[in-house]
C-alpha cells in the first residue's frame, strides 16, 4: 500500500509538496517522509493524502495514517485469501477494520472460487449433496444459487462470499 502525503498549507499557498510513503512504515519513516514535505509542527502541520496505489480499501484524503498503518501490516501477514477476504469485507460489508480481522481470525467465513453466477453457486453448494445420480439432472442450481444470494451469499469478482454471523 503507497500514500501520496502532501503538505495541506504548502497546498492552500498554491504549492504541491508530497511524497510517496510506503506502507507499513516505521515511525521514523514516518517523521521524515513529513520532514520531507516540511510539516514542521510550527507553520506546517497538517498533512493530507492525495493519492494512494495498491490498497484493499478506498482511502481518503484525511485518513488516520495510524490506522492505515495498521491496516497495512495486518495485511502483509495475511494469506492471498485472506487478503482477499480482509478486502471483500472492508469494501463490500463496510466493517470497520477490527471487525474484519476478527472474522478472518475466526474463520468466520466461506469462499468459493470460480463462481460467475448463481448457476455456479447453485452447482458448488450441491456438490456436498448425496444426490441420486438418476435425479441430478432434475435439480434446479439456479434456483439454489439464487436462494444462497438471498440468504447471505454475495458473488463479487467471480467468488462467492458467505459470512458467518
């Protein structure tokens, strides 16, 4: 995750100064990447985010940069599915971000990959059925998808997305 932290009087006096920040970032990091845009904590003090790239959420221009942070190295210790899913919440379930991890933590969640629609949700749910093999072909997986949708499951980005309340 990068931020673009800028200078907000140097802004309002028409001048862009900034710098990109790397997070995670240590405090020391921190303070030089403001020494660098010169928030001096005297006639410079605020700071503002101006841009951002590779972030699992949305971030605006006055983030707490002590969540960010922490939001960031959460997110490198997580697996590739758990960084998805850490995104999925924060961006889809609008959960704060204690409660995210929480689920994570907790297992508190199902995925399933490579689901387009709810033909494919209906097909991946029954896959644990004990289905006849002369009645499969009479089973209706769309209508099973569409019954998951409304009962919790969510398809974002070809996975389907079940959390466990």
């Amino acid at each position: 995750m990068k931020i673009y932290l800028t200078n907000l009087g140097k802004y309002n006096e028409g001048e862009l100064v900034g710098q990109w920040l790397k997070l995670p970032a240590t405090d020391e990091e921190i303070l030089r990447t403001q020494q660098n845009i010169l928030i001096d904590g005297k006639k410079y003090e605020e700071c503002f985010i101006t841009d951002y790239e590779d972030s699992p959420i949305s971030i605006g221009e006055y983030e707490n940069l002590d969540y960010l942070n922490e939001i960031a190295k959460a997110y490198e210790n997580l697996t590739r599915e758990e960084q998805d899913i850490l995104t999925y919440l924060l961006n889809c379930y609008d959960y704060d971000f204690t409660k995210a991890i929480e689920i994570i933590k907790n297992s508190d969640y199902i995925i399933l990959n490579d689901i387009k629609n709810e033909i494919d949700l209906g097909y991946a749910l029954a896959e644990d059925w004990e289905i006849p093999e002369h009645l499969k072909n009479y089973i209706n997986y769309e209508t099973i998808g569409r019954e998951a949708i409304f009962s919790g499951w969510q398809i974002e980005n070809n996975v389907a997305y079940y959390i466990i309340y």
